[in-house]
C-alpha cells in the first residue's frame, strides 16, 4: 500500500515540477521511464525467486 501512495505522490510531485518549470519534459520523462523499468524489474526478480519455492 505504501508503495502505491509514494508512486503517485512522486508522479504527483514530477507532474507539479514540470508545470512550474523546474523540471524540463526530457528529465521527467527519463525518471518515469526509469522508475518504471527498475519497477518491472524488481517484480521479476521476485517472481523468479519465489517460483524454485512453488516447484521444489
């Protein structure tokens, strides 16, 4: 829960960034794609690490 709450509050806070020009679209697009892929990521990792636990 507490994972979804901070994702959408630094979306929240790139968003308000952007518009208040402290943030350029570039920079804000590279830290969603970012977050996004080391988010992907960390959730195969898991999977790949439970899965010898469902089979063995």
């Amino acid at each position: 829960m507490m994972e979804i709450i901070s994702g959408g509050l630094v979306l929240i806070g790139l968003a308000y960034a952007e518009n208040r020009g402290w943030l350029d679209k570039e920079k804000a697009s590279f830290v969603v794609n970012v977050g996004m892929q080391a988010g992907i990521c960390a959730g195969l990792l898991y999977f790949i690490s439970r899965l010898s636990e469902m089979f063995l």
